[in-house]
C-alpha cells in the first residue's frame, strides 16, 4: 500500500471540524477582539455556550497578543506557506526579545548570564511548550503527543537552536580568518545534572505505567498524579538551584 494512500483514508476520518484555519485577514481580527466561549466546552455540550467570566479575563489579557498574531498571513494564502514563514520569524523574533529582556533582567538585579539562562530564558521559551503538552494531553487517548511534544521541542532547542547558531557563527567568523570559540563556562555540570533528572522522570514514568500504580504515563488516581507533580517540580527547583550554587562557586564543578 502506497503511503500517501493511507494518508488519505485518515484524512477523510477525521474531523474537519477540528481543522485551525482563516480565510481571511478580516476574520482573524474580528476572531480576535471577540470574546468566545472556550472551544473544548463547546465541543462537549455540542452546543454554542456563552462566554464566562473566566472567558472575559483571560481575553482581555491577551488581547495584545491575539491582536498582534492576526497580522499572521491566513491559511488560504500561498497554501498555507505565508503563514508558515511569517510565524516562525514572528517565533523567532519573540525569542530574541524574550532573551534580550531575560539578560536585561538578570543584569539589573546582578545575576549571572548562566542563572538567567536556566531560570527566566527558560521558562519564556518553555512554557509554551508546556501549554501545548497539556492541550495534546487533554485532547489525546494516549500520553504519545503529550511527551512526544516534550522531546519534540527540546530536540529543535539543542540541534537546531544550538546547531544552527553556532553554525552560522562559525562561518561568519571563518571568513574573517578567525576560529570560532565558545566559553563552556558550567555546561559540563548543567547537562550532567539535567541528565541525570531526565533519567529519573523517565524511570518514573516507566514506573507509573504498572497497572497496580497508575496504568500509564499520565492520569491514573488523584494521590498519584499530585505526587508526580511535586516529584518533577521539585526536580525543576533542585536543578535550578545547584546549578545556581554551581555558578556562584558555593559548590564545586567540573
């Protein structure tokens, strides 16, 4: 069987309904200065249901936001590659920014560019990511799309966020007659001890995957995904920490 054979049969299956998409520039700025109902509870009742309260904060603040990105092409134009282009340099863009502030931030209050890094540059890069885990979770049968988007994301931030600057880098400096060097400064001991942690929570969840704990990666009873919780947020904050300790020479690194 031909592969864009099988493409086709799960197309036709699946709804689209589901499909995010704008026809016009119009529709995407009256989408966003419109206060709507949340889509999920829409989908559930199968009936249109008034916005909440909840609904009316959380648009207006993000109004700027869903203001700004409905200047992002629509999905009609140039099949969809308009889009495509000008969101990942709108991405792009809103990293940098993100990064500037970050380091701005941690020169101000006299922090370290490494603890600004692990710290504030992190959570403004990863917690999109982590918004996404949980809609791919919720909308999911299985936790595949949930960690897979996990995996996902760190993968293009080490070889294509690391790769690609340092390759471009390296060729810009080559063509000076110059090498191009990169001061390791606590690399080593953050990716040690970031490893380390990951081989933890991947443990962990192999462990929760026992019918008699939790019968898989994510879900499964109350007491047990509250005690998952605290054990990866108290991983975050100790690799947060000794990695800060590190960079401030109150523990000694390699």
């Amino acid at each position: 069987m031909l592969p864009w054979n099988t493409v086709d049969k799960l197309i036709k299956k699946t709804n689209l309904a589901l499909v995010v998409g704008s026809s016009s520039w119009r529709e995407q700025f009256v989408n966003a200065v419109t206060v709507s109902a949340g889509d999920d509870d829409e989908e559930e009742s199968g009936e249109e249901r008034l916005p909440s309260c909840f609904d009316y904060i959380m648009h207006f603040l993000t109004v700027f936001w869903k203001v700004l990105f409905a200047f992002v092409p629509p999905t009609e134009y140039w099949n969809g590659w308009a889009c495509f282009i000008v969101s990942i340099s709108l991405i792009g863009v809103l990293t940098a920014v993100t990064g500037d502030l970050a380091s701005h931030f941690g020169c101000t209050i006299g922090l370290k560019d490494s603890v600004t890094a692990v710290v504030f540059v992190a959570l403004g890069t990863s917690v999109p990511d982590t918004f996404a885990s949980k809609v791919a979770a919720i909308q999911d049968q299985y936790a595949d799309a949930s960690i897979g988007n996990v995996t996902g994301s760190n993968a293009v931030n080490v070889f294509l966020g690391i790769g690609v600057a340092w390759t471009i880098a390296a060729i810009a400096w080559r063509s000076k007659g110059k090498p191009f060097k990169v001061n390791p400064g606590n690399l080593a001991f953050s990716v040690t001890l970031f490893t380390i942690l990951a081989c933890l929570c991947v443990l962990v969840l192999l462990y929760r995957r026992r019918a008699t704990v939790a019968g898989g990666e994510l879900g499964g009873p109350r007491t047990c995904k509250l005690i998952t919780s605290l054990l990866f947020i108290s991983m975050w904050l100790i690799y947060i920490l000794l990695a800060s300790m590190e960079a401030y020479c109150h523990i000694p690194g390699f």
